[in-house]
C-alpha cells in the first residue's frame, strides 16, 4: 500500500493528525454500498444501509480485537463521551473525574456540562507533567477518583500514553477507565481484549482516513450492564419494530446509546478505509510511520520537539520549524502551541521527509 491507493493533494500532504485522506476508490464504493441501494431499483434501501453499519462495527470489532457488540455508532467523541457520563451512575452519583489539561478541549466541556452541578469533580494533570510516564499517572490515581480518561495518542504533544502500564493501576484501585483513540486508531496497534478499558472512544477522520461523522464508543460487557442511557429513541431499543409507545426496554448491546434513525453516510465511507487498513497491517502503518519519523529525528536533530523514545511516540512528530517555509515546499503541516504538527501516514514516503527537511534548509 502506497501513496497511489489514496487521493492525494498536490505537495506533500503530513496532515492525517487533522484528517486522513480517502483511499481512491471511496466514491466507487459509496456508490455502491449507500448510492445504489437508495436511488437503484430497489425500494428500500435500509435493509442494505443498516447491514453497512454492521459493516463498520465488525471492522472496528477486528481493528481492535473485541466483538462487535460493544460498539456503538456515533457522530464523534463528545457525542459518546456525553451519553456514557449522563448514563453511568458511578458518574451521575458525583464521582471524580481525572483528566489532564493536554486532553483534547471537548472532552472536559462535554464533561462538565454532562456530570451534575457540584456534585462531580473534574480533575486535571497539569500541564507540564510527563503523560508518557506511568509513574504520573500513579501519583495521581487516587482512592477518590471514579474514572480516568486517557488520550492515548496526543498530536500536539506527539507523545504516547502508556496504556499497557496506566489500565492495570486503575483497575487494581477499583477506577473505571476511558480511552481516547481519536489520535491512535490507524497507527498505534490496539489490543481492547488484552488491554481490558471499561470504554473507549474515537472517530474515524484522521488516521483511519474514514472521513467526519463516523464515530464510536465502545463498553465493556460489565460496564453495558450498568449504563443507562438518557438520550435514547427507538434505535436503542432491544427491538426497534416493536412500536409501543408505552415500553421502552434498552439493546442489550451497546446499541442502547444509539438514538432515533441513524446516520447511515459517514459509516459506509468509513467500514471501507477501517477494512482495509487493517488487512494492510497496523503493525506495518507504525512501523512505516516510525521510519519516517526516524528520517525526520536524523535530518532536524534538536528541532524535534517530541520523545526521543519511539515507544513514547505518537503517529504525530512536533517539530520547530517556519510553517511559511514549509508552505512555499508544497509541505502541509500545522501549528500548535508547542510546534508544528507532522503525521507521516502509510501514502507518504521519504521524498516527502526530504521535501521537509530541505525546505528548512
Ligand atoms: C485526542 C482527541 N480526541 C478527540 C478529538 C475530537 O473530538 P470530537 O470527535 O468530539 O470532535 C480530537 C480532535 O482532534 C483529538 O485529537
């Protein structure tokens, strides 16, 4: 798999940390999997847009080692993350909430209009506290804490967090865990079965090129049990045909945070790009992108501004650069407080690297 199985921008194109780009058949299978089911001769087309949902949540099931039934369609992360705080009791009774101040901004406005006024407790890592190592993380899982959000990839810090080391503390210590791998799915390999999260929550926009609006959350068997959603409609129902207004009962599945008639678009880009990836590899997206990033270390020396450490790394590399310089390249990259942003993808190769580094001279 290379840069010729995906519609490319002309230059060169480091920014899947903001949105991955389409594989070159995308409109081919829309038209195939969404179009010609709606407007072919065929009157109803949900019999076949339904069975693509299931599409896309048996690949995420294989992308990440669990079964399907634990995932949920969402349009993105906050949409989940919302329903699972308003639906959790553990939450909703006034538990702690541990977080850190590098975490993506929606995830503690979601959270703080989610949880009860003055009841439930937002607590932050601040800024400056190294996420890659898990002794912070045990300094601050405290006894008081119901449940820990983790990013597990952060793209303006370029660093990884240890969820191998972070999961087992917090379940030892009796906390409910919740991963974010808006920033991970596609270039770090995720095992959900052996890391064993309570939730986990992501898109499909950057690394999994899937396109916006094709979200997920994820619950354990456990945790589904526990959860009951408030923003519900006749999808969350264990069977939507039933059609009586007076019984409500939830989808045993994690289907009882879907709501009223789904979104059926996004999901059909998305089942496409997750499939493939992961029948080209994980493991070989991360080991191309560490190459990359490996080039990129040795041409800009101390310009790299992320660990040093390939196991501290995310998919993201954060560089000290002129972004102007970069732009008269043809190199798209972005800026962020700490650096630039640079996300060398399985469609870039090391003449994009050297486009880069010779265009900072
Ligand atoms: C780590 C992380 N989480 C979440 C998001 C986005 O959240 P949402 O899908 O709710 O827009 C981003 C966006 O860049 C992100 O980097």
């Amino acid at each position: 798999m290379d840069k010729h199985d995906f519609l490319m921008p002309s230059g060169h194109y480091f920014g899947s940390h903001s949105a991955g780009r389409p594989f070159a058949d995308t409109m081919a299978q829309f038209q195939q999997d969404y179009f010609q089911p709606w407007g072919g001769d065929c009157c109803d087309p949900w019999g076949e847009w339904l069975g693509q949902i299931e599409r896309f949540r048996a690949a995420l099931a294989a992308l990440f080692n669990v079964d399907a039934s634990g995932f949920c369609p969402q349009s993105n992360v906050s949409s989940g993350l919302v329903k699972v705080a308003m639906a959790l009791p553990q939450l909703q009774s006034g538990g702690t909430v541990l977080l850190s101040e590098h975490d993506f901004p929606s995830i503690g406005f979601a959270l703080q209009q989610a949880l009860p006024n003055g009841a439930a407790q937002l607590r932050f890592i601040p800024k400056g506290a190294d996420l890659t190592d898990a002794n912070v993380w045990d300094k601050h899982l405290t006894a008081d804490v119901a449940l820990v959000w983790i990013t597990h990839g952060f793209s303006n810090l370029g660093a990884a967090a240890p969820l191998a080391q972070i999961l087992p503390l917090a379940r030892q210590r009796g906390i409910l865990s919740a991963i974010d791998l808006a920033q991970s799915a596609g270039v770090l390999p995720l095992d959900l079965a052996a890391l064993q999260p309570d939730f986990a929550f992501g898109s499909s926009l950057k690394w999994l090129c899937g396109g916006a609006g094709a979200g997920y959350l994820w619950a354990s068997a456990p945790m589904l049990s526990q959860c009951q959603p408030k923003d519900v409609g006749w999808f969350s129902h264990q069977d939507p045909f039933e059609m009586n207004i007076h019984q409500f009962r939830y989808h045993d599945q994690a289907l009882r945070f879907w709501g009223g008639t789904p979104t059926v678009a996004p999901f059909v880009f998305a089942a496409h790009s997750i499939e493939r990836l992961s029948a080209f590899g994980i493991d070989n997206i991360r080991a191309h992108n560490l190459s990359l990033q490996q080039q990129l270390w040795q041409g800009l020396g101390e310009r790299v501004l992320s660990p040093q450490d390939p196991g501290k790394r995310s998919g993201t590399i954060i560089i000290n650069a002129d972004l102007t310089k970069l732009k008269a390249a043809g190199v798209f990259a972005d800026l962020r407080p700490l650096g630039v942003r640079v996300s060398p993808h399985i469609y870039n190769d090391s003449d994009d690297v050297a486009a880069l580094i010779n265009a900072l001279g």
